[in-house]
C-alpha cells in the first residue's frame, strides 16, 4: 500500500512584521494580545490543513477550547479578519473554510519540493499556470470528491531532466548503483535438470520456487503413497491417527525427491528399508510421522537401522554379563560324611576346645 501524500507543513514563515499587514490593524487594535494569540493560532490550523482551515460549530468549539478562550470572543475575531481581508470572504461564504491567496501562495513555497501538491478547485484562489513554474513537480487541481480537475505542470522542467532535484538525482544513482552490483554478486540461473521437477530446495527460502506437481506415476509420489500407507498402519496401532491425519502426498513427494536429487541419497533400496523399519523401531516410529522429518533424520535411520541389537542405543535393556559372588553348592567337588566329620574334628583341634 503506498504512503499517502503529506499535505500539512511541519512549520509555518512568520514574519517578524506580520502585525503590520494592514488586513490585521483592525483587529489587533480591537482584540489587543488576546487577538494576536488568537490569530497565531489560527494560522497554525490552517497550515496544519495545508492552506485553509474548516470553520465549522464543531470547531468554533474545538478551537476555543483549545486556546482557553471565550466561544463569543473567537467567533468576534474570526469574523473581523474574514470582513477585513486576512481570511477570503467569498470562499468563507460559499465553503465554511478559513483560507487566503496568501496561505496558497506561501503553501506552496513551503510544499514545492513535494512529487505533487493538490489544492481543492472550490478553494483556489490563486494562479495554477503561474504558480506551477515554482514547483518541482506539478500543481493538481482537485473537485471535492477528490477527482482530478486539471494538472499543471511547470513547463521549463517537464522536458529536462538536469532540472531534477539534487536530492532525487542522488538517489537514483545509488538505487542504479545498487542494481547493477546485485547483478554482478548474483550468479546465473541455472537450468534444472530434465526430469520430473526442478531440484530447488524449498528449504533454502528467498531462491526456492513454486513446488512442483506430481501425478501417481511419478516414483516420487509412489515412495511417498509407500512411506503413508506404513505410517498410518502404525499410527492406527498406537493410536497416533491423528497426527497423520493432514497429510499432503504432493509435500512427502516432492520431500524424498529432494532427499534423493539435493541429498544425494540414490539408493532407492536402502530408503525402502529405512521405510521398514522406522515404523517398526519402539523410538522412531513415534518421532518420524512425515517425509520431511524422514529426510532430516536419514543418516541417523541408516545407523540405526544397521546397529547391532545388543548394542541399540535406545533398546532400553542392559546386556551386562552376570557374576556370581558365592560359588554355587552344586559346583565342583562333592563331600562326603566322612570327609565331614573328619574337617570338623580338625577344625575343634585348631581351635583347642574339647568334645562336646
């Protein structure tokens, strides 16, 4: 959506004489200070406007309020500057608006470095053709509905380019500038290769394209309607259905078409395997439900898979060997009563206690 087009000033020319203008004699000797304020004021909302400032009820109230002045006492020094010529009593009459050939005049030379200034066709009082030679641009005149009226352009710069603003030319030069470096840093597109799609990689953002579409031939597609039908007989046993339930066969193709052109995983058997078995795997077929997380995780699959199962990182069984402490009584040599009796005996001498 474009900025629209400023039409306020952010300051306003204030001659250090402007009591002197004979259009405010009247009423600065009528109204003292108080008038003067007044009059500053009123000029600000104009030039907040642009160049003329609706006199409505709303804002004989607004205004008073908002300069701590009395309603009457406002009303009183408006009137006088419109029956003295500082605000133009034709257009007063006839639009409700406080405006002035002056105002237009010094809007314009505030506003003239601007692409386009608009002045409403019921307001105008000054010279369009004469004033547009002191534009940049061009002066539109507009109805009140906004449409355009006329458009003047200043004659001795439509047709010359040096006449440009300083500012603008710079500009310029520095988006041309800009331009022709990116052209020089980027390299040039290469053509994909023939097949079935091109093998952009979505995932690298601002250089991927639309994805391509796949029919049911496609192998792509055929690997990915493989991969759905074992995941979802697996979800269906653990109760994860809903977790495949969104599933979009032209994403899970276009997913392992990457995985074999961009990741160079080319045997086709080897992911069918992998495909096997992580449905099948107590940890992966919980975390692998798509053919996006398939790709990603591929090398860790291909590992996995082919780890032996004593070893299984996530069997969640110990394979340690089992010690015994104390030998069993069953092995080795067995011993007889005789043999018995014949180590306690040896045992009570020993000690040095008599039979008991």
């Amino acid at each position: 959506m474009a900025r629209p087009l400023k039409e306020s000033l952010d300051y306003f020319p204030l001659d250090i004489d402007f009591d002197q203008d004979d259009k405010l004699i009247v009423p600065l000797a009528k109204f003292g200070m108080e008038g003067l304020g007044v009059i500053v004021k009123l000029m600000g909302e104009v030039y907040r406007k642009g160049y003329f400032y609706p006199w409505t009820e709303r804002e004989h109230y607004v205004f008073s309020n908002r300069v701590n002045v009395d309603i009457n006492r406002v009303k009183e020094i408006v009137n006088d500057c419109i029956k003295w010529g500082f605000f133009n009593q034709k257009v007063f009459d006839a639009e409700g608006v406080l405006t002035s050939k002056g105002f237009q005049k010094r809007f314009i030379e505030a506003a003239k470095r601007r692409k386009s200034i608009t002045i409403i066709d019921d307001y105008l009082l000054i010279d369009p053709a004469e004033e547009c030679k002191k534009v940049s641009h061009d002066i539109t005149i507009v109805n009140a509905d906004g449409n355009i009226v006329n458009v003047y352009i200043n004659p001795d710069k439509c047709n010359n380019p040096s006449a440009q603003i300083p500012q603008s030319k710079v500009k310029e030069s520095k988006v041309k500038e800009s331009k022709e470096i990116e052209k020089k840093e980027l390299p040039p597109e290469s053509l994909p290769p023939s097949g079935d799609a091109p093998s952009h990689d979505p995932k690298k953002g601002k250089g991927s394209k639309e994805k391509p579409k796949y029919d049911e031939d496609n192998p792509y597609y055929k690997m990915a309607s493989y991969f759905k039908t074992k995941v979802d007989e697996m979800a269906k046993a653990e109760g994860l259905m809903h977790l495949t339930a969104k599933t979009n066969l032209q994403t899970w193709a276009n997913d392992f078409r990457l995985l074999v052109e961009v990741d160079k995983q080319e045997d086709k058997n080897l992911i069918r395997k992998v495909m096997d078995w992580v449905v099948t795997d107590s940890f992966w077929k919980s975390n692998v439900l798509s053919a996006s997380k398939f790709r990603d995780q591929f090398p860790k699959l291909v590992l996995e898979m082919r780890r032996p199962k004593q070893g299984k990182k996530y069997s969640g069984t110990s394979e340690k060997t089992k010690i015994d402490v104390v030998p069993s009584v069953t092995d080795g040599h067995h011993v007889s009563d005789e043999e018995m009796a014949e180590m306690m005996e040896f045992a009570r001498q020993m000690s040095g206690k008599p039979d008991a």
